[in-house]
C-alpha cells in the first residue's frame, strides 16, 4: 500500500517546511497523536484561537510518519483544508482516499451516555446546559476529561469514549456498565430503560462536491467542518425508524461538503441499545424514484380471451425523495403515449430533502391485448425552482392480471387524500341472493350489499380476499372464491388498532369507492349496495369489525 503513494514523501517535506517556517513549539503534548490531534486543533479554532497554533498541532501529528489509518488520514484532511495553497498535502489526501473522493462512513466515532431522557415533560439536555454544545464538550475532552451528570453511571458521571464502528458504517450503542435490571427493579417501571446519548464521528472528503448523507435510525445529523467548527453548522434530515421508505427509496439529504475533516454529530435515543447508521456518497441526482410496492398497485382485469378489461382504481402512490438542498419541481408523464393505457399528469414541489408519495392515476384501455403482467413506465422528470439543472428518470409500475373469478386489487383516494387499497370478489349466485336494482337498458340488474372484511396484523388485502374460498367437492380442481350474494371488500390499514377511528374512515371509504373503480366487466355483475354492510373480521380486524357495526347501526 504505501508503494502506491508517490505524493507521500512529498507532502511529508512540505509538512517539515511549514513547521521550519512557523517556528511554533508544538501547543501541546497530545498533538503528536493523530487520533487527538484532529479535536485539539478544532478546539482551537473554536475557541478563537490563532489559525498558526492550530496548524501547528495538527502539522505534528503528521510529521514523519509513513503508515496509515483512519485517525491519519483524518489529519491529513485538516491540514488539506487548513493549508490550500500545499498542493502536495491536498494529492496526498487523494491517494490516501485511493481516488474515492470521501469515506463511505463516517469513522473514529466516541459518544457519552447515556443520559437521562425526558417521556412527559421538556427534555433538558446536561451536554447544553453544563458545556454549551455537544461538540464543545467532544473537542475540549481531547485535553481534559469531559463529565456531565448521569444517574444512570454508578459514578453519577457520563464521559466521552471510543465507539466501535460495524461494516458500512453502522454503530451499535450500549452500555454494559449500567444495571438495566436493577433500575427496573428500583423504579418499578420500565420507563427507565430509554436512555439519549450524544455520537460524534468524522467525516474525510478529499474532493469538494454535493454529497448524499443517509443516517438511519436518528432524527436528524449535524455537520461541522473541522477547519470552521465556529461557522454554521448544516442540518441533515435522517431516517428515525432506519427502514428507509416506502417503495424502498433510498438517497439520505444532500450536503455540500469541502475539502477537509467534518465533524457529525448525532443526539441518539434508545432503550437498553441503539443501532444508527450512516452512510456517504457522491450525490448523482437531486431525486430519488422507486417502484411503488406490488402490494399498492392496482389489477388488471382479463377477459377469457385475454384482453384488457380495464384496471381497478388506477391510482397509484409513486415514492420518491428529494436528495438536494434546494426545492423541485417535478412532473409524471406516461413515457410513451401508450395504446395501452393513459396517465394523468402529475406536477409537484417538493421541499429539499421531502419523502412524498405522489399520486399518479392511470387507465388501462379496455379491449387491447396485454402481455402480463402489464408494465407502465413513468418518466419522471425534475428541476429546480429556479429552472436550472434538469434531470429525468423512469420507472416502471407493474400489473398483475386477474380474471373475474379471481380476487382483483384495487387502488382509491382516501379520506386523508392519500392512495388507499382493496381487494373485491364479485358476488356469487347474485340472482338467488341480491335484490332488484335498476334497469340497464331492456335488462333488470341486481343489486348485492357489501360484506367488509377487516384483516389482522400483517395480513395483505389480497389475502384477506382470498381467505373466503370453498371446495363444493373434494375432487375439485379449483376453489371458489367469493360469498354468494355480497361484494366481498378487503381493505388494507396497518398498524395497532388502525381500524379505529382513521381505520373505519378508510374501510368506508374503500365501500365507497368500489363502484367507480370496478372495471366494467365487473361492474355489469351486480350494482353495489353500500348501504347495507355486513362487518366481518379477524384478531384486530375483528375488533374493527365490532367498532364499525356498533358505528354504522344503520348500514350493519
């Protein structure tokens, strides 16, 4: 490795001269240590010290040494940015980097907690309150140890400590030293399990340019370069519950960051432990698309012959995420004027760093022969506000085919204004079961009420539709699927209890919105009755059930 690094020596003799033209004595013992170096200096320019005794600590932690590692390079990045004009430290940083530009993740991590969290009353910091910052505290601890108060420690007093750091950039916080089990039994309650620390690590960027930072499992980031730790500090959106998003957008917020060390400082809760995770990388694009989830897209519906009988619904929640610090304006076309089908056209702005489902309608011609499952493909096209750099990209959203006799998925505005989903069964045996309706032309229709079912946990709409098949003989193929004389309705809501009172919103919804989504084969069945259901339900679709039935005493 060190073979490779040509600049190395180079940037080693321009290390020596600065000191020679300098002529400081080292401002303290620990900067010889590149692990300290890094926070001594920042110490010092924070605290308005002159620019010379900082480049003068961190210049001896690099004097003569030829090995690498993470806390070097971090020093080297200082005196990048801290010395501009020294071409040779700047390459030197590059090679060190091997052209990546920036580390992935953010490393040398230390944190100090955990401290006592606030659940019903206004949190108060000890970090602010007893130090002014975080990263005050962080930076002076460098030179002396750094306590706050902590009745969780058998001490009373939390400090600063190293952090070990997972592959790609993943950090586990926990604290071995503290009697979990003790304090439950003390207190009585498990409240005192949930804890908040404070985690500061570095960020390396040899090339200056607009980068992605994706931290996961905290609210927010805050990044502080290290040459200008007394300057504005740049808040970074994060992902609290580091699942990502709906639709498995990824991106983080885009920051600018130059040459140099940064400092990212994370305020962390947790219960027992933590896991965060961040990550770096070149940001390519100011927005982010993905694949609405199969689970939200709309059927469409085969006649025996195989052509198109329309979709069911059409709306369609497309996720996406903006990645730039400026807003977007963004539009959704069809990319092709497809014989197919059509999209409505969307247009929105989106804030910087926003997650948004946008809702995209669609039409699936009736007649035309598909290929299943059927694909539309969305152009996706974006521009800043101020009509500069425009960027376009395409995605695909995927149909499946259904026939009539089989479960169809559809798709509905909510009363919320968001994309809601059902799956339906036409009704069976409608001419024994279901009343007269209205007359369509020369022929009298039938008119079927709705059976609502209510899922369970983790339970699809499609298999909550599904659970409602019989066998008329064991020697049979095939199930059938639906209820004699009922629309079967399964609309989808997840989550605890959320078939209260957001929940009912959305089951009736679906009910109302059956009749105008249904693809005419499917309407032409039966007309729907939304006024009489009957409530169904299984585990906490069960409960919903009882809510809507004791609710709508005069539809049950």
């Amino acid at each position: 490795h060190l073979s490779i690094l040509p600049m190395r020596d180079e940037a080693l003799a321009a290390v020596s001269a600065l000191q020679l033209s300098l002529n400081a004595k080292i401002p303290h013992e620990r900067c010889s240590q590149p692990a300290t170096a890094l926070r001594i200096s920042a110490h010092y320019l924070r605290q308005g010290s002159a620019p010379e005794k900082a480049t003068a600590c961190v210049l001896a932690s690099l004097s003569g040494r030829k090995a690498s590692g993470a806390a070097l390079t971090a020093a080297w990045a200082l005196a990048a940015a801290l010395l501009p004009a020294e071409a040779s430290i700047g390459v030197h940083l590059e090679e060190l980097l091997k052209g990546a530009g920036s580390w992935r993740a953010p490393l040398l991590w230390s944190a100090i907690g955990p401290l006592p969290v606030g659940k019903n009353e206004i949190d108060g910091d000890p970090l602010t309150e007893e130090h002014h910052d975080p990263l005050s505290s962080y930076l002076s601890d460098s030179l002396r140890r750094v306590s706050v108060s902590s009745e969780y420690m058998p001490g009373g007093e939390a400090r600063w400590g190293p952090v070990k750091t997972a592959d790609g950039g993943g950090l586990m916080l926990e604290w071995p030293g503290v009697d979990w089990h003790g304090l439950v039994q003390m207190m009585g309650s498990q409240a005192v399990l949930e804890w908040r620390a404070w985690a500061i690590g570095t960020l390396v960027v040899a090339t200056e340019a607009t980068y992605t930072l994706d931290c996961r499992g905290v609210h927010r980031a805050v990044v502080v370069p290290a040459a200008t730790p007394f300057g504005e500090k740049v808040v970074v959106n994060g992902d609290l519950y580091g699942g990502g998003s709906p639709g498995a957008v990824r991106g983080g917020f885009a920051v600018h960051l130059s040459r140099g060390a940064h400092f990212l400082l994370l305020h962390v809760r947790g219960k027992v432990r933590a896991s965060v995770r961040c990550a770096l990388s070149r940001a390519r694009t100011p927005l982010v698309v993905a694949a609405p989830q199969s689970q939200a897209i709309p059927d469409v519906l085969l006649s025996p012959a195989g052509s198109s009988e329309g979709v069911c619904g059409g709306y369609v929640a497309l996720p996406v995420r903006s990645t730039c610090s400026e807003w977007l304006s963004v539009s959704i076309t069809a990319e092709e004027a497809a014989a197919s089908g059509l999209v409505t056209a969307v247009q929105a702005q989106l804030a910087p760093g926003l997650h948004a489902l946008l809702p995209v309608h669609f039409v699936v011609r009736s007649g035309v022969s598909l290929r299943c499952p059927h694909t539309l493909r969305l152009r996706v096209h974006a521009a800043y506000t101020n009509g500069s750099s425009a960027f376009t990209t395409s995605v695909n959203v995927r149909s499946e085919c259904r026939s009539a006799a089989q479960s169809v998925q559809c798709t509905f505005l909510d009363a919320d204004g968001s994309i809601g989903t059902f799956a339906v069964v036409r009704p069976l045996r409608v001419e024994q079961h279901c009343t007269a309706g209205s007359t369509s032309g020369t022929l009298p229709r039938v008119r079927c009420p709705v059976l609502l079912s209510l899922h369970g946990t983790s339970i699809t709409a499609r298999d909550s539709a599904d659970a409602y098949k019989r066998k008329h003989r064991d020697a049979d193929a095939d199930y059938e699927f639906g209820v004699a004389g009922f629309w079967l309705v399964a609309p989808t809501k997840h989550g605890a209890h959320n078939w209260e009172v957001g929940g009912q919103a959305t089951a009736l919804h679906a009910v109302a919105a059956l009749a105008g989504a249904l693809p005419r084969a499917l309407a032409e069945i039966a007309e729907v009755d939304s006024e009489r259901i009957l409530f169904a339900g299984h585990s906490m679709g069960a409960h919903g059930a009882w809510l809507g039935a004791v609710q709508q005493p005069g539809r049950a």
